[in-house]
C-alpha cells in the first residue's frame, strides 16, 4: 500500500469519526453530515476519486465493510424482544418486502422507464433499508421500544432478503438467455440460500461451542469472531453472489442468541468496528457519484423517487400491517421511515454492471437511481423522523431520564422531586419491601436484580440516558456503574461511597476504569446520608431567579449544601457535572427544613 493510499484511509477514518462527533453535538443525523461530506469530498472537491485510488480493492472493501455491519446487526437481534412484536416483525419481514417489491418494480417501469427485468431487479434492491442508516436515525430520534424494535427488525433482516431477491432476478434473466427455465433458476437459487444458512448456522455453532468449551482465551475472542465472519460471508459468496449477506446475519444471530459470557466485548468491539466502516465507507461511495451519472436523471426518475416515498413504501407497510395489533401511530411511523443505504449502492453497483453486460443498457440507471434513493430518504427521513416520532408521541421527549438503584427514603424523595419537574424516572431495588414507598408514591419501579435479562426487555429505558446506584453495597454500586457505562456513557453513571482522588484511602478505591463519578462533590455513602436524615435533613429543591442568585443562597446556610442535580431547561445535570447554578436554574440538594426559604 502506497503511503498517499494509506494516508487517505487514515483521513477518511478521521474525518468520518469526526462528521459522527460534529452530528452528536448539533443533534443532526449523522447519516446526512456523511453524505454532506462525501459530495465535498469527491464530485464537489475532486480531492478523493475512491474509482481511481482504490482501484479493485474498492468492492471488495464495500463487500467487507457491509458484512461486518450485517453481522454486527444480527448480533443485535435478541429473539427475546420477539415476545411482544413477533406479528409485526414478520410481517414486515415477509409480507411487506413482497408487497414492496411488486410495487417498486411496477414504478421503476411506468415511471422510471426502465426494462421490465431491469425494473424487477431494483425494485428487489429498494426492499433494504439497512442498519447502516437505521441504527444512526434511532439513536438521533430516542424512539420509544417499540416501534424502535419493529424498525430495528426489519432493516436488518431485510437487507439480505432485498439482496435476494435482486439475484433471483438476476439468476432468471441468465436462465432466460441461457434458454433454461424458470424453476431450474429458482430451485438452483433455493438451493444455494440453503447451504448460505447451513454455513451461517455451522460456523455460529461451531463457534459458540469452541467459546463454551474454554478453546479460546479471552483476547482471541474477537479476532476470531472477525475471522469466522469474513469466512462466512466468503464462503457464502463463492457458493453464490450475495448469498453472503443472509450467511453472516446467521452467523450474527446465532451468535448473539447463545448468550455468551463474552458478548458484551464481542458486540462493543463490533459496535466500534461498525462505526468506522459506516462512516468512512459512507463517505466513499457518496464520493464515487459523479455529475455525469446525475444528468442522466429525469423528470421520469424524480417521479419514481417519490412514488417509493409516498405510495410504495406506505402502501406496503399498510398492507402488511393490516388487522394486526400495531396500533396506527406506529404504522404510520414505520410506513413513513426506511432510509437507504450502503447495500442498496453496494448490490446496485454490482448488479447494473452486469445487466449492461447481458445487454441491459437500462442497467447503468441503476447506481445514479440508488443514489437519488439514498440522498433523498437520508435527508427526509433523518431529519423528520424526530419531530413526527414526537408528534405521534412515539418519542421520548424533554431531558434524559433517570434510573436510581437502590430505594431508601432519601432516593425515593430524590426521584419524587425530579418526577415533579417532569424527569423521567425508574427506581429499582431487589427487595419488595424497600419499593414500597416509591410504589405508593405513584413511581415507576422495577423488583428484581438490574443487572438481570429480565430487567433488559421487560422495562423499556429509552427515555433513560443517566443512572445513580446508591445501595448500601459500594462494591456493588461500581459493578452496576461499570456495567451500565457502555450504554449511557461513562460520564451519565454516578455512585455512593466513591473517592476518586483521595490518597488516605486510595487502597480502598476502585479502579479508574471501574464504576461511574461521584454522586456528591463531597464523598458520602449511602449510609452517610442515611444518618444526615435521621438528623434532619431531606431532600430540598430551589429555583434560582434574576433577584435570588447563588451567593443568596449559600448566605441562608452554614456551609454549601451537599448538590445533587441540577436542572436547566430540557438539561439534567448530576455530580461533578453541575455547573454554576443561574437564573431558572433548578437545584436539588440536601438540607434542613428552612421556613423561612425553600420549597
């Protein structure tokens, strides 16, 4: 690899990572700063030209890239969250791609003008939605479990199925020029999607038994995962193109539904690997467009675009959804969202070139027709999925939740004040007894272990993004901190009983890159705060304004009072992150009965 070549990929890496960071801080899909990017940097630009610098590493690439986003997708999917959405799921994994396909071809002929086989192929193409561009837009909306669930299904496990169903296309159009009929093209293609199972069901079994066993130690467990995957998706591909796809997302369920001691690692190590591939992959096929493929678009192509938008895409999810349990706000939702993305590129790419090379002339319409598919559904969809999610009340609104572990009567008024300020809030405690006040108080609660599966898909924390555990176990207190830090942030996890920093007991404190922050700028436990309660002290709330700011505040006590949040607008502020309280602000804190100030 030439030097130019590798500090190209460095910088894709770099910049893709950092369209990600810039997304996260606007609050702006990360899929549309992606794309955004990738026409500056390629027809905008000229800076990179993957085509000419890749050369024919450049499918082979994509093809990697998006069997490591399949498979860490299908590493997603736990059956478990089948239980309450098994009708909708099939259903939009069976019943709507047909329906889809049908509709997206009829289209792709009448409106875009293309051949009727040509047009039979795409619109098996335009089936995927994809976790490339599904995956980010959840995250961006904070939809509710759900309808996030349904959307989650259906673009992984269709992906593949679209691919599918382009080379059952493909393979009948061979057949046709070959003169060999129709069920011979069909029965060679069932056949082959038989041995992509077996293979992806073989190499998962396989694997999940040599981890079982203890073959493995624990930092070869990844690497070998990654290995067993590109063999699948390989070897799949040799014994028929783009069977690959539907081999490795077997793999990945096979996998994650083992319940493996080591998944956690396995899936954030995909998760990482995941987010580089889709954002430098991203930025290069967008960077592969050129203007020249846009001028062949016409009026025709922009009708087609929005006949899949707004009848197609509707028209299926309706119809499959139909007398099922799905409550309409949902349907609507579902029928509305289904961005494009790199495997509809991806197979686009693949497949008209060899339509032009049957004689299909039409076929070269395809990858500028995808990429008009991909554009348009990544900024529509990306930037509407949030407000109408909101308006259907199928999102989580105002500032992130919080989830208390552990019930005593000063978390309990804690959860009630933040409750009263409109803070989502689940307090949870292994004891029945110990809910009971909380449970009387009207708030929602969960009995049992937190750190259990049952707490994982019986309770839905979308709108929870911050955790405080407060047991009287600070050992424990670390281990929920720890275990919950991958997926609120190391920076949204506090603890009791934590003493980061102090030297005279620093052979009692955790690791670093153990537990979360402290919940209290002063180092109190669980059973500090149980005695400033017996003395008197509650949990208190304050709102700054212009005439009473914090110097007034500190004045009416002795010392600082011991800070416990913060409240700013649709912001929630905890532990060390507090910042200086200023006017509207909202404090919650502990202190003694004033009657002269507080509330």
């Amino acid at each position: 690899m030439t030097a130019p070549l590798a500090l190209m990929i460095a910088g894709l890496i770099l910049a893709g990572v950092g369209a990600q960071w810039f997304a996260w801080r606007a609050g702006i899909p990360a899929i549309v700063i992606l794309s955004a990017l990738g026409l500056v940097l390629g027809p905008g630009t000229g800076l990179i030209d993957p085509v000419a610098d890749f050369g024919p590493l450049l499918q082979p690439l994509i093809a990697v890239a998006v069997a490591v986003i399949l498979f860490e997708g299908g590493l997603a999917l736990d059956f478990r969250e089948l239980r309450h959405s098994v009708s909708g799921i099939l259903r939009l994994t069976t019943v709507a791609p047909l329906l889809a396909w049908l509709l997206g071809a009829g289209a792709a002929h009448y409106l875009a003008g293309l051949s009727w086989p040509v047009a039979a192929l795409f619109g098996g193409i335009m089936i995927v939605t994809g976790p490339t561009v599904i995956a980010p837009l959840l995250r961006h909306a904070r939809l509710s479990k759900h309808p996030s669930t349904l959307l989650k299904w259906e673009g992984i496990v269709n992906d593949p199925i679209g691919a599918l169903f382009a080379v059952l296309v493909y393979e009948i159009i061979v057949a046709s020029q070959l003169g060999n009929g129709l069920s011979g093209a069909i029965g060679h293609l069932a056949f082959n999607i038989i041995v992509a199972l077996a293979i992806g069901l073989i190499l998962g079994f396989c694997t999940v038994q040599v981890f079982r066993r203890g073959w493995i130690p624990e930092f070869l467990k990844a690497p070998l995962v990654l290995g067993v995957l590109l063999t699948c998706f390989a070897g799949a591909n040799i014994v028929q193109e783009e069977t690959g796809l539907l081999a490795v997302t077997v793999l990945g369920l096979v996998i994650g539904n083992a319940h493996l001691m080591a998944i956690d690692e396995i899936r954030r190590f995909k998760e990482t690997l995941t987010v580089i591939l889709v954002s430098s992959v991203f930025i290069i096929l967008t960077a592969t467009l050129k203007w020249s493929m846009v001028e062949e678009l016409t009026w025709g192509h922009g009708l087609f675009v929005a006949a899949m938008l707004f009848v197609v895409r509707p028209v299926s999810i309706m119809g499959a959804l139909s007398f099922s349990k799905i409550e309409w706000r949902e349907r609507l939702l579902v029928g509305w969202i289904a961005p494009r993305g790199i495997v509809a590129v991806a197979v686009s790419g693949l497949f008209g070139t060899e339509l032009v090379h049957l004689g299909y002339a039409d076929g070269a319409l395809l990858i500028p027709l995808a990429f008009a598919m991909v554009f348009t559904t990544v900024v529509l969809h990306g930037f509407s999925i949030r407000p109408m999610a909101r308006y259907l009340d199928l999102a989580v609104n105002g500032p992130p939740g919080v989830l208390i572990v552990g019930a005593h009567q000063w978390t309990t008024d804690l959860a009630l004040r933040l409750n009263e300020l409109e803070i989502p809030v689940v307090i949870t405690d292994s004891r029945w007894h110990a809910l009971r006040t909380a449970r009387e108080a009207g708030l929602t609660t969960f009995y049992g272990e937190v750190l259990s599966e049952v707490f994982e898909h019986h309770l839905d924390t979308s709108a929870l993004g911050k955790l405080i555990a407060a047991t009287d176990n600070d050992a424990y207190n670390t281990l929920v901190c720890t275990d919950f830090a991958p997926e609120f942030g190391r920076r949204s996890v506090f603890q009791t009983g934590i003493h980061r920093g102090s030297e005279d007991r620093s052979r009692h404190n955790a690791s670093q890159t153990l537990g979360g922050l402290p919940l209290c700028s002063k180092p109190l436990t669980t059973d500090d705060i149980r005695y400033d309660y017996r003395s008197g002290v509650s949990v208190r709330q304050t709102r700054f304004t212009d005439s009473f700011g914090w110097d007034d505040f500190t004045a009416l006590h002795d010392e600082v009072p011991t800070i416990l949040a913060l409240v700013r607008g649709n912001q929630l502020f905890i532990g060390s992150e507090i910042p200086k309280a200023k006017a509207k602000d909202v404090i919650l804190y502990l202190g003694l009965s004033d009657p002269e100030y507080g509330s």
